[in-house]
C-alpha cells in the first residue's frame, strides 16, 4: 500500500548524475529569461541614454544573480523530477512577474511603489524557492550545508535593499536625489550578492557534471544571441514595413554578425573549454566553473544586450523611408553597436584565459579593428556602419578558420573520440536490458 503510494505520487527529488545533460524542463523554464531579456532589451531601446543604460545593467545584474544561484540548485537536483518541478513552476511564476514589473521599477518614482513592490516581493519568492531546494539537496551534507548561512544573509539583506528603493524615493522631495538614492541601493544590491559568492570561495559550489554544467551556460547563451536577432527583426520593425533591398540586406547582415559571434565562442573555445572543466577536479574545477561561467557569462551576455539595442536602432534608420540609405545611425546607436560587440569578445578573451590559459592573437586584432572602427562608423551612413561591423566579426571567422585548421581539426577528433566512447559503453550497457542483465523497470 505505502509503495502504491509512493508511485502515484510527485516521488522524491533525483540528484544529477555525473554524466548527466540538461533536461527538458531546464530548457523550458529558461524560456522565462527570454522574457526578461526581451523587456530589458525593449525598455532600455525606447529611450536610450546613459541613465537607462545604468538601469539595465542593474536590472541583468540582479536577474543573472538569480540564475546563477538557480544554476547551483540544478548543479544537485534535476529539475524536471520528483516534486521540484511544483517548487520550479511558482519559480517561474514569481520570475515572469518580476520580469513584467520591471518597466515600473525604475519608472517615475511619482507614480507609486506598486511595480517596484511587486519586484521585490517576486524576487524574495523566486530566492526563497531554490533556498528550500538547496536546504533539502545539501542534506547530510554539513560542509555544503553551511553555504546557507551565507545565502540567507545575502537573500534578507538584497531583499530589504530593494524594498527601500521602492518605498523611501516617493518620500523624498527632491526627484534627483529620489532616482540617485534608488539607484544607489541597486547597486549596493548588485555589489552584495557577486561578493558574496566571492567571499565564500568554493564552499557551497558543486559540479556533478560537467557536460551538464557547461551545457546550462551555453544554452542560456544562445538565449541572449537569439535577443538580438529579434531586435533586428521585430525590433526593427521589418514586419510592419513595406519589403525594401535596404530592409533585406539589414536582416542578412544582423544574421551574419549575430553567427560570427556565435561561432567565435561556440567553434573552439567552448567546447575546449567544456574539457578543460572535465579535466580539473576538486577546487579548481569549483573555482573555474565560478569564475568562467557564473561570472563571465554576465558580461558576455550584457555585450549582447548593449549591441542588440544599437543594431535595433540602426536597422530602425536603414528602414525609415524619410531619412534614406545616406541617414547616419541615430543617437548612440553605432557606439552600443561597436561596444557591445567588443565587450562581448574582450570577455570571451578573459574565459579563454581563465579556462584554457591562452590568449588568441586574432582576438586581441579584431577587438583593435573593432576600436578604430567605430569612430569611422559614427561618419557613416547607417547601412555602412552595419556592413562594417558585420565585415570585422566575418573577418574574424574567416581568419581562425585558415590560421587554426589543425588545432580545430584536432579538438573535433578528440570530441568525436569522447561521444563515440561514451555512446559504446552506454550501449553496452543497455544492451543488458535485453539480455536479462537488470531488473526491469516497475510497471
């Protein structure tokens, strides 16, 4: 009867396997970040200055904390099983609404403190889920375990910053020292949680799997990327436009230089990467999935955020039929364009350095070409600009693959030689099934 019972039920949390891949539920409540990536994305681009910019920042500052310490939690737990996905789905549902309530949160402060109540209450849920699924996967574990003496302190403290930032502003005379005083707080909020985790050192991080860990990560990644596409599509406004030769050859290079990006971390350096992390053991396998992907990631993914607002604005210029193919980019947006791809590949210099110890020469060019061209591309018109660009980061492409055929045709062997023995012994092993080997599952 109790065992009819346990099996009608949610059943009991699985904790990741060493060789364990990211699941379906992972993938699906990451579609919550794309939301979050859209609106930060689409706030931010439709009155685009120095202090909006600053607001953006914060904003993905505090939600990657978020995902960072969501990472930890399924670094343990799988999270499509057992009753976690009950725990993940009121997750999900506190993330969408801090999402959805962050137009108000740096709005005007006149306006009252619901949109920025809401977030602070949505994000103490969203804290409090992953503190119970870390409570409930560390137990017996007393040294990682003691990792919540630290999160509780840093969740209670963030917390109560940003409710003083949607509640004290409305009471201060002032508006300027109302809008510095919260921003102020956000970012002591921002400070707090990423020293923290760096206060703490390894205690408390796990990585099971590497192909699990470095799979969340990237796939969270191409997430970002996919922004960006969507700002040269939808943000563009190409939908709602009459077709134009124009039109079509921005669309094309907003593709060629988003691919150019993806294939300048995704061709080498992250899947060496990806076997570095399998390589190391111990603390410095801990302190280099801490250091290359829950904290390199952030500026990585800001990168794509500054240069999709930009390529959004100059697409925007490309298809005003008023202004014309001689119209240059509008506002700043060729300098977010040109900064954000450079910060994009000036951090995947870092991840490089912090995971393989090199630094690639083609790299440190293209971040030099990017740099004089963007004084160039603030004379140009606003198409040229873009080809401009979308010319370096293809250059980039173009150059590795004929300088570095060897070192990529060697790292491809080695990952095909690693999936074709892990496929074999898996398939060893599941051919037991059929020879009577393990028990059956229970119908």
């Amino acid at each position: 009867m109790g065992a009819d019972r346990r099996r009608g039920g949610l059943g009991p949390a699985i904790p990741i396997a060493p060789a364990a891949r990211v699941d379906k539920f992972e993938v699906f409540f990451d579609l919550v970040f794309v939301v979050s990536f859209f609106i930060i994305t689409r706030a931010t681009a439709a009155n685009v200055g120095s202090r909006q910019l600053l607001h953006a920042m914060l904003v993905l500052a505090v939600l990657w904390w978020c995902w960072v310490v969501h990472s930890m939690v399924a670094a343990r737990l799988r999270l499509g099983e057992g009753f976690v996905p009950v725990l993940m789905v009121v997750g999900m549902i506190a993330l969408f609404t801090f999402a959805l309530a962050l137009p108000q949160t740096f709005g005007d402060h006149q306006l009252g403190t619901g949109g920025p109540i809401v977030v602070t209450i949505s994000y103490l849920v969203f804290r409090a889920v992953h503190l119970v699924l870390y409570a409930h996967a560390t137990r017996g574990q007393p040294h990682a375990r003691r990792q919540l003496v630290q999160f509780f302190p840093e969740v209670a403290i963030t917390a109560f910053l940003l409710l003083i930032a949607a509640v004290v502003p409305l009471r201060i005379a002032d508006p300027d020292l109302a809008i510095w005083f919260r921003d102020g707080l956000w970012i002591v909020v921002v400070i707090v949680q990423y020293a923290s985790g760096f206060l703490a050192g390894t205690r408390g991080w796990e990585v099971t799997s590497a192909e699990h860990w470095t799979e969340r990560y990237d796939l969270i990644l191409i997430i970002a990327l996919g922004e960006s596409v969507i700002s040269v599509g939808v943000g563009g406004n190409l939908l709602g436009k009459p077709v134009t030769w124009p039109a079509i050859v921005a669309a094309m290079l907003g593709i060629l230089f988003t691919a150019a990006l993806w294939w300048a971390h995704f061709d080498m350096i992250g899947p060496a990467a990806r076997i570095a992390l399998h390589s190391a053991q111990g603390p410095p396998r801990l302190a280099m999935a801490r250091d290359a992907y829950a904290y390199l990631y952030l500026p990585m993914i800001a990168g794509v955020i500054l240069f999709a607002i930009g390529a959004e604005e100059l697409v925007a210029t490309i298809t005003d039929p008023v202004g014309g193919l001689t119209e240059r980019g509008r506002g700043a947006s060729v300098p977010l364009l040109f900064s954000g791809v450079m910060v994009f590949l000036a951090t995947d210099v870092i991840f490089q350095l912090r995971m393989l110890r090199t630094v690639t020469w083609t790299r440190v060019g293209v971040l030099l070409a990017l740099g004089a061209g963007l004084p160039v591309g603030r004379h140009l018109p606003a198409l040229a600009a873009l080809s401009l660009l979308t010319a370096i980061c293809v250059a980039l492409v173009v150059v590795e693959v004929l300088a570095f055929a060897d070192s990529r045709g060697a790292l491809r062997r080695a990952v095909y030689e690693e999936k074709a023995t892990h496929e074999t012994r898996e398939a060893a092993w599941r051919a037991r099934w059929h020879d009577g080997g393990p028990e059956q599952p229970a119908r």
